[in-house]
C-alpha cells in the first residue's frame, strides 16, 4: 500500500512551492546579488555617483590590520555563544526533561527569553552590568572584582557573550528537550539495571542518540552568533573598547546603515557571506561523519 | 432637478474645500525626542496656525544617524521628506551630495524671503556655509561642550567651590585634592572625540584637519597627530592611571556620571543642564572648558555641536516657497528665544541673543549665556570655525577607538593618535574617490 501522496499533474507541485520560490528570491537571493554588485562599486551616500573599482573595496579591506583582527575577534566571538549556548542549554533540557512537578511551568520561562529582540536583551544584560550603577557590579565590587567593560576589552567580550548566548538559549532548549523525549526510555532504564551511574548513562547513550540535535543546533548557532548578534553589540559596546569586540557584522551594520559606505560595507558582507558558507559546508563535510542518525 | 441639485452640491463642495486642498504640505524628519520633540511639534504648530497655505509636518525618525539613513534610503527609492535634520558630523556628506540637496540661500532667494546670513552667529553659520559663503543648510539646534564642577564635593575637598579651574593643571591640582578627600570619581568626559580632539584644537587654534579643517577641499588630512594634542592625551591617561580621570564612553555616558554625583567634574554638551537640574541634588555650576596655559592664544573659540536643517532636491516650486517661508519664521527673534530658553540649545541668530540677554534671562540662568560667550569668545579663525570631514561617522568612531586604546592602557598617546591619523586618512581618501 503506497503511502506517500502522488501529484500526477505537471505543473501543481511548482505552483505550491512557487510562493516560497518567489519570498526566497525576494528576500535572500536578490539583496545577496544586490550586496555583490554594490561591493565592486565606490558610491556617495546618496547614489548619485557611482563608478566601477573591481575589487579595490576587497583590496582596501585586506590592507586594514583592524579588519584582519576583526576575523579573530569573531571567532572567538562564534565559538563562545555556540559552545555556552549549546552546553548550557543542554544542561537545562537534560534538567527540565527530569522534572516531574511543574514540568509546563519551567518549559515556559525557559523558552521565554526567545521572544526578546536582541537589542532589548542587550540594553537588559547591559543595566544589570553597568560599571557605575548596574546590580552585578556593585554585587562584583563586593567580591572584590573591579567590573569596568566600558575600559576592559574582555570584560566587555564576556557581557556580549553572555547577553547573545541568553537569547538563544531558549531556541536551544527547545530541540534539546524535543530531541530528549524522543530517547527510548527502554534504553536507558536498560542500563540503570545493569549499573550505569546516571553521567555514564547520559554520555553513552543520551548523548549520542542526541548527535543530529547537537549537530543541527552547531550549524544554526554559529550562523546566529555570525549574523544575528550586531543587534546586542549596538545597544551595548558598539564594537569597543578600542576593536575589542567589533565582530565582522556589527562592522557591516556600522559602516552601512550607521555610516552610508555602501560600497565597503557590501564587499565586507560578500566576505562574510563566503566565510558562513565554508564554515557550513566544513561542518557538514567533518563534523557530520561523528553523527549518528 | 436631481442632476442640478447634484452639480450644485459638487459646486459647493469644490468650493469649500479648495482652500484645503491648496495647503502644501512640507514633510521634516527629525530625531528630537522626548521633551526636545515636543518643542519642536510646538514650533511647528505655531508656524501652521499662524498661516493657512501650507503645513509642516514634523516627523521622528529616531537617532541622527537612523534618520539619515531613511532619507537617504527614500531619496534613493524616489521620494523623501523636503526638509531633514541633519547631525554635524553628517555635514560633509550632505554638503557634497549636490543634486540632492538645494542651498537654503538658493531657496530663500528664490522665494524673495529676506534672508541676511551676517544676522546669525558667526561660529554657527560658519560651520554649514561654503566657501564661497553660501548658506547651505539652516543651523537649527546648536550646542556647544562645557566644564562643570560639583560645588559640594569641592567644599568637601577644601576647595574653593566658587572657583572653578580654569587651566588643565589647576584641573589636575583640584583633582588630586578630591581623590584625597576620597571622592570616588573626579573627572569624566561625555563625547570624548568632539570634547577631547575636536573642541580641544579649536579652543587652543590648532588644526584638526589640512585645509582649514577640510573647509578647503575633500583632499583633508587629519592633525591630530601633534605635539600638543599628545601633550593632552598623555596628560588625561595619567589621570585616568591616577584615577583623576574616569573613562564613561563614547557618547554622553558621562553626563549621569556627574548628575548621580558621582563625579566630580565633567566636560559634557550644554544640553546636559536640563539633567543635572532634574537629577542632580547638590550645587554645581557651569564654566568654560580648561585650557592648556602655555599654549599661545588661547582659549580661542568653541565648535558647535548639535544638528542643522537641509533641504532636500527634487520638489515642486510651491512647497519650496513654504519651505522658505517656515526658515524665516524660524529665524525670528521671537522663535529663536523660545527655542533657546526652552531647550537650552544657543539661539542662533544675534538678534535672539540681545533679546533673551534683555529679557532678563540669563540673570536666572547665567550658564545658557556662558555658551554662547564660549562660542564667540574670539573671532573664529581656520582652525577654529568648524570642521568637514567626509564620512566623518567613521572618522569619529576610529578616534574613539583609538582614544579607548589609550585608556585601556593598550596604546601610548602618541602611537594611538598616529593611528587614528592613519586609519582616519584613509577614509578621507575613500570619501574623496567616491565624491570627485
């Protein structure tokens, strides 16, 4: 017995993706097209003069020593929101997914701050760390730490970390906890009977059958820190102290919309576009082999 | 007789609502918010009341830098507000958008509006006139950056409150006096870049930028690089070591540093009175920015701050003529005075500063008088009328990163300012390719 729906007609499955063709071509094929074309062109603010310079917007990137630390800045930037992000919400899910009273009541909360944009999470995360008024300082100072982002370049690396991987570890929880429910309960009460301590049982069974979760959630992750946070940089450091944390998009946001250089801003979205595009297919090549579907 | 009664009734219409139809209306984008959007919805009310043929049509379109950018983004899809406030450091890129843009002079002289520049202050005007000495945009809200003291905490430190430094070392002395007297914060700064370069040079008339400061031609080069601007940067890193100088950030952190009281002294826009007055709970008072003594001829002058008004291209006669006829009611005596006294924003016209001076206002408010002083103290000179720097959002932003490297202890001063020098540069170059 076929299961599976047929469309006998020729042209019926076309038409029922074209309206999502088409909000694809629109919204993500044609400004990357667009961001291409602006990038071999030096223009005025007002697009009243433009002229061709190939690749002189690349050129001039490269010779920057700024923008060049600004690819380290980035990466370690990505790799601290993916990893807390990830780790930490692997530990609420695991945590949640054990609860047996209450269980809807923490499900919300946690995947509450999803619905926060992150410019909010970023003017909240920036009250409670404010170096003259905000709470965590004057708790911080208590413990003898002088607490001072607006002059310290890690410290405000930790506050954007910690604002960016708040947001997004609601969406994180979400799949964790999905992916949790969907792990045989035989499996594991199996290896309670023959003696497995509750960590060995998570990391030898749960973890790995957890693996396309996790691996799914790596790829969204590093896109989000790669994109989505110049959101959170704005409403707080604005990329300082000095460069320190002036990651690749806040610096595409800055020169673009802040300063209308549409021409250095588009080559340096081209940029960032190749770099997310190599970082997904690296992953998916290298680090999809460990999955375990 | 139906069809009759019909045409009459269209007749009659047509005729009551000519008058409507006939107002012209004048979009202006701006990005005064709060209390500062209220006073101008009040200019804008009057000025529509006051006649019936057009109407202005105020519009907040949030931060300077966002309202920039959703005109320039409607300009480039077609459309766009007739007037739009403009930040002063976006001066140069609208400047050289010709096509974009119409010369208020241009405009008042087509619409036979009197319009005389000389009435207007002279730092003001100078800063958005070309060099030719055309008028190019309107001079709408104008600041400048002040010195302020805490009167309390210098009681506390044995200091005379009365006696506000004058001088960079008198500052360091008085600063070395309250951090003994164990005031936790002594000096911090709002807008270190406008305070600290921009204002700085033109207070003791040195070149910011080749070109008078880049009024000459696109090809600027940035000097901030000299000796005594690294004298100074030196100097407020030592501070900042000694904890006599509190770094706050890039914009007007600094302000609340001192209105919570925290700090003791600060350099901030003379819009932070109205914060201090709400917030502060001490006695302050506001004063001239120090000055280095051994540098002669100074102090010079103060450069504004603030924002102008630009009128955009691209628009029919009619509404030009409004335009027109709204930039002379805002430079009247009257309007410029309430918009003074209301905001504390310089009135910018010489007429408006005799009168509120007449009014007996400045007895109350003696600091609203003092900026206007700081601004005409002398006749402005190269160095000190102003600054145009292409792209200069950029350009500032890299100061303040380099500024930032100083007080983290990364970079020397003189390392630093060579670098914003360097970075700044090649922006200007970058500008200058793009606008030839």
């Amino acid at each position: 017995m076929e299961k599976r729906v047929v469309f006998r007609s020729a042209w019926l499955p076309y038409a029922l993706v074209a309206p999502q063709i088409a909000i694809t071509i629109v919204f993500f094929f044609w400004p990357a097209v667009q961001a291409v074309w602006y990038s071999f062109q030096l223009q005025d603010a007002f697009g009243l003069r433009s002229q061709f310079v190939g690749l002189q917007n690349f050129a001039a990137l490269f010779k920057d020593g700024n923008y060049l630390e600004s690819f380290r800045t980035t990466a370690l930037f990505s790799v601290l929101v993916a990893f807390f992000g990830i780790a930490i919400s692997l530990l609420l899910a695991t945590m949640a997914d054990r609860v047996l009273r209450g269980a809807m009541a923490y499900k919300t909360l946690l995947i509450w701050p999803y619905a926060v944009a992150p410019a909010v999470a970023g003017v909240l995360w920036a009250f409670l760390f404010a170096p003259s008024i905000g709470i965590v300082t004057y708790v911080l100072k208590g413990w003898g730490v002088d607490w001072n982002w607006i002059i310290k370049g890690d410290q405000a690396m930790g506050l954007v970390v910690i604002a960016s991987v708040w947001k997004q570890i609601s969406y994180n929880f979400l799949f964790f906890l999905a992916g949790l429910q969907s792990v045989p309960r035989s499996l594991i009460e199996a290896a309670a009977i023959d003696g497995a301590s509750p960590p060995r049982r998570f990391w030898t069974i749960v973890f790995p059958l957890l693996s396309p979760t996790t691996f799914f959630l790596l790829v969204v992750n590093i896109v989000y820190a790669f994109f989505d946070t110049f959101g959170v940089i704005d409403a707080t450091t604005q990329g300082g102290p000095g460069q320190a944390t002036n990651i690749l998009v806040y610096k595409v946001y800055h020169d673009g919309v802040k300063a209308a250089d549409l021409g250095g801003s588009s080559a340096q979205s081209v940029i960032l576009m190749f770099i997310v595009i190599a970082l997904t297919v690296a992953q998916f090549r290298f680090v999809e082999r460990k999955v375990q579907y | 007789m139906r069809i009759k009664l019909l045409a009459a009734a269209l007749a009659s219409a047509g005729l009551f609502s000519g008058p409507a139809y006939a107002q012209v209306e004048i979009q202006w984008w701006h990005s005064m918010g709060g209390a500062l959007g209220e006073a101008l919805n009040g200019l804008a009310n009057k000025f529509n009341a006051g006649q019936k043929d057009y109407k202005v049509v105020p519009t907040f379109k949030g931060s300077y830098p966002e309202s920039m950018t959703a005109a320039i983004a409607a300009f480039r899809a077609g459309s766009g507000p007739h007037l739009l406030q403009v930040f002063e450091v976006g001066t140069a890129t609208m400047m050289a958008a010709k096509g974009a843009i119409v010369p208020v002079a241009t405009v008042m002289a087509n619409a036979k509006e009197p319009f005389d520049p000389k009435a207007y202050l002279p730092t003001v005007t100078g800063y958005y006139t070309d060099q030719k000495g055309n008028m190019l945009s309107f001079p709408f809200n104008s600041s400048t950056v002040m010195f302020y003291i805490n009167k309390d905490a210098f009681k506390k430190a044995g200091l005379d409150p009365n006696k506000a430094p004058k001088t960079w070392k008198e500052v360091v002395a008085a600063a070395e006096k309250l951090k003994a007297a164990g005031q936790q914060c002594v000096y911090t700064t709002s807008w270190p870049s406008w305070m600290h370069i921009e204002n700085f040079s033109a207070w003791h008339n040195v070149p910011i930028g080749t070109k008078e400061n880049g009024f000459g031609g696109l090809d600027t080069q940035f000097a901030i690089n000299s000796p005594l601007h690294v004298k100074h940067i030196s100097m407020l890193s030592d501070m900042s070591k000694k904890g006599l100088f509190t770094y706050a950030g890039r914009t007007n952190q600094g302000d609340a540093k001192f209105s919570s009281g925290e700090c003791a002294m600060f350099s901030g826009s003379t819009g932070a009175q109205a914060g201090i007055r709400k917030a502060g709970k001490f006695e302050w008072s506001i004063n001239f920015i120090p000055y280095h003594d051994d540098v002669k001829g100074a102090p010079q002058n103060s450069i504004i701050g603030g924002a102008s008004v630009w009128i955009m291209g691209g628009k029919k006669p009619e509404e030009y003529k409004g335009v027109a006829r709204f930039m002379a009611f805002l430079s009247t005596s009257e309007i410029q005075m309430e918009w003074h006294t209301g905001t504390g924003y310089v009135p910018i016209t010489l007429a408006a500063y005799e009168m509120t001076r007449k009014s007996g206002f400045y007895d109350k408010d003696p600091g609203a008088e003092l900026a206007v002083k700081q601004l005409t103290n002398k006749a402005p000179t190269a160095n000190s009328k102003g600054l145009r720097f292409g792209n200069f959002v950029q350009g500032r932003t890299v100061i303040e990163e380099e500024l930032e490297n100083v007080f983290s202890g990364k970079k020397e001063a003189k390392a630093a300012l060579d670098d914003a020098v360097k970075r700044g540069n090649e922006i200007l170059r970058q500008f200058e390719a793009a606008n030839k």
